[in-house]
C-alpha cells in the first residue's frame, strides 16, 4: 500500500514523501514502516501503542483511530503530524 508521509518525518525516509508499507492492520503497517524506516514509528505511535495525540492517520482519506484498523493491499495511508510552535 501506499504510505503519504508529511514533510516532517520525511528525514527518515531519505527525503520520499510516498513510500510503501505492507500489513493487515495499521500497526502492521507501521512496523514494516519502522523496518524499512528505523525510528519513525515513534514519531507517531507512543509508549503505550497508541496514536500520539498531534498525529492523524487517514486510510482512504478517513481518518483512523485505532492501531488495529485492518487494511488492505491497495490502501493509501496519509500521516499528518500537526505544527506548533511560536
């Protein structure tokens, strides 16, 4: 599937801000993410498994809220990470 990644993580995926990601849930996802990608799944998952609160993850342009949300080989995935700052 296809992952949109925001411009603020795209450090860890050498600058591509489209990349690719397989699973059957959004954790899955996220840890292939993690293994192609080491440390970005900590930017948006946090210690206790959950989406960290600034971050949304969208499949097929609606939003998810659980790591276990299944998926399917021909999602897309967008994760956006609110700014802030003074």
């Amino acid at each position: 599937m296809n992952v949109l990644i925001p411009s603020n993580l795209a450090d860890y995926t050498g600058h591509e801000h489209r990349v690719t990601a397989s699973g059957a849930t959004l954790a899955e996802a996220l840890a292939d993410l993690d293994r192609r990608y080491p440390g970005i799944r900590f930017r948006i998952v946090s210690e206790q498994d959950r989406i960290r609160r600034h971050v949304k993850i969208f499949v097929n342009r609606e939003q998810a809220k659980r790591l276990d949300a299944p998926l399917a080989a021909r999602d897309e995935i967008m994760i956006v990470c609110a700014l802030s700052g003074g």
